[in-house]
C-alpha cells in the first residue's frame, strides 16, 4: 500500500535527510501508458524495454547491449528461478510480474538473508529486503514486467502466463542455466505446470499455490514485484496533465483495491461522465465497469440499415471509397 505522505521536514532537520530510495526496476521518466519489462543485468538506463513483449520479439526494445557475458554467452554455474506477481485483484494500478534467480548452491545465503512471503511483511521490512537483493546482485538477479492499466483494460492481462514465459526466455537469452523454477500460482497448477514444460523442458518446475511461503526464491521474487508496484503507485503521473497532476484529491487512491476505503472514495469523488476515470484505473475491472454504466453518459451507435439489395448485389468497379465518406454518405459533384 502506498505510504502515507510525510510532514514537510522541520527547519531543524536535514538539508541532509536522504531523498527517497529509487529502486531501479521504477520507470519515472512518464506516465505508465504501456507496459515494459525491467531486467536487473543489463547495464546502464537502456535496461528498459517496452511494451508487454509476450511474444517474445523485443518490439520497442531499447536496449543496445547486454551484460559483461554477452547475449547468448552461457553465465557459469547452475541456476534456480522464483515467479510471483503483485496487483492482480486491484482496481486501480498496474499489475507486476517479478522474477528472481540464483545459483543453485547460493540457496543457503538466500535463507539466511531472511526472505519471506511479502504480503506478511512491513512496507520498510519488504524495502529493505529488496535492498538486500541490490546489495547482493552478484549472486541475486530479478527482472519485472509492469502491466499498465491500459494494457489490462485492453485486455492483454488475459496473456499472463505469456508473460511469464517471456520473463524466464529472456533469462535463458542472456546466457544464464536455469535448472529449476518455483512459481506461485493462483490457478490450476498442474496445468500451467505442464504448460511451462512444454516450453522450457530442460527446466524443472515447481507451479504451486503460497509458493512465496514455501520457496525463498519465490519470496525474492515477490518482494521485487510487491515493493515495484508499491513505488510505480506512489510515484504515479497522471497523463490527463498538470491539473490531475497536482490535485491532492486525485491522489489520494489508497492501494487500489476494492475493499480499501481510500480506493472506494477515490472511484466516488474522481469520475467525470464522458471521459470516465483518469488512466490510473482498470476500466475492463467491475467496479470501473459498473461506475461507467451506471453514472455515465449514454451513447448509441447507429449503424447504416442494411437494404436487401446489399446482399446480392455485385462488386462495384472502381476505387473503394475512404471510410470518411462512407461514414458521412458523401458523394461526388460534378456540377451544381
């Protein structure tokens, strides 16, 4: 959940207080329109790529060069992959895939770095941990996708396990030997088990649900995601502008979810008739859905009656007509 905001620091306290910690897998550059997938060892800002990707074709990739080891370099040792997501049931937010991936002989360290399911633990305590991951990166690498909400309006949400599959094919890509994979699960497991074999069959996989209890690599990958999400929400920027932008109001959205006060006023105070929600909301998702269609303004769209001539009339010769005049029954004059 997005933390509450803090006073303005007293003339006592610091010009030294720290500003907040950017983690990188947070893009702030602009507002999140389309989804993108961050990966932890490639270098420099080009580690961004747009898009949900879940093809697999790095369309809109934007990065130029890959890790010390070189695309397609196999990376020494054996390695383990955890998969979890944050955001799946919210109304409001992006939804976040995280991945996490060690050696295989590194799983003792992992334990003792003290890793737990995320959603048993504090905003600072999951803060911390993910700093724990950066601290330790040469033994611990993540990667994320951020599923905009305008991608899940459109419906690419539908395409989960695609994106899942993307995430550990890029992994594979960039030179590294998974060996195992453990990933948390909210539906049928033997059949998303067995999808995933199918792709990877060199990788065994464990597919469960709490696997974010069960696997430390699980519950790396869950803070990466959980904590990605809770950043991308408090630093959201809203597209529809400056007016959006700086009204207090629209701000305060709480985590998203529907069973969260905050989020129940911010869907009651924050419609507009024509244009709906700002594009921080699920539109595709029930209570933006229900808001739409029961508070917004009706449209009807009329389209041309079909004559019986239509059906059985030939092609007409001749240039086919541009949409606009056949949208506005124009037709051509040669003389008045």
């Amino acid at each position: 959940m997005p933390r509450k905001a803090q006073r303005s620091p007293s003339p006592a306290s610091s010009a030294e207080e720290e500003a907040p910690f950017h983690f990188p897998s947070v893009r702030l550059d602009d507002p999140l329109i389309d989804s993108y997938t961050f990966h932890s060892v490639d270098p420099g800002s080009g580690a961004f790529s747009s898009g949900s990707d879940s093809e697999g074709k790095g369309k809109g990739r934007a990065i130029e060069e890959q890790d010390e080891q070189g695309k397609g370099d196999k990376v020494h040792g054996e390695w383990m992959l955890g998969v979890d997501e944050a955001g799946r049931g919210p109304a409001l937010g992006p939804q976040v895939y995280g991945i996490a991936f060690c050696k295989l002989s590194y799983l003792d360290e992992l334990k003792e770095l003290g890793f737990a399911d995320s959603k048993t633990l504090t905003d600072p305590l999951r803060e911390k941990l993910f700093k724990t991951i950066l601290e330790h990166q040469e033994n611990v690498k993540y990667a994320v996708t951020v599923m905009s909400p305008n991608d899940i309006s459109m419906g690419m949400l539908r395409k989960s396990h695609d994106v899942t599959i993307n995430l550990i094919r890029e992994v594979l890509e960039r030179g590294y030997d998974v060996k195992e994979c453990y990933v948390d699960t909210v539906g049928p497991a033997a059949d998303y088990q067995a999808k995933l074999s199918s792709f990877f069959p060199t990788i065994s996989f464990t597919v469960t649900s709490k696997a974010d209890a069960l696997f430390p690599i699980v519950s790396a990958a869950s803070i990466v995601a959980k904590v990605t999400r809770d950043r991308v929400l408090e630093e959201w920027r809203f597209v529809e502008g400056e007016e959006v932008e700086k009204n207090e109001a629209a701000r305060r959205f709480g985590s998203g979810y529907p069973s969260d006060p905050k989020t129940v006023a911010w869907l009651q105070d924050n419609f507009h008739p024509i244009f709906g929600f700002p594009n921080i909301a699920r539109f595709s998702w029930a209570p933006v859905r229900n808001a739409l269609q029961k508070k917004g303004a009706q449209s009807k769209w009329v389209d041309e009656p079909a004559t019986i001539q239509k059906y059985f009339s030939g092609k007409t010769s001749g240039p086919e007509r541009a949409p606009l005049w056949k949208d506005y029954n124009l037709v051509s004059v040669g003389e008045f």
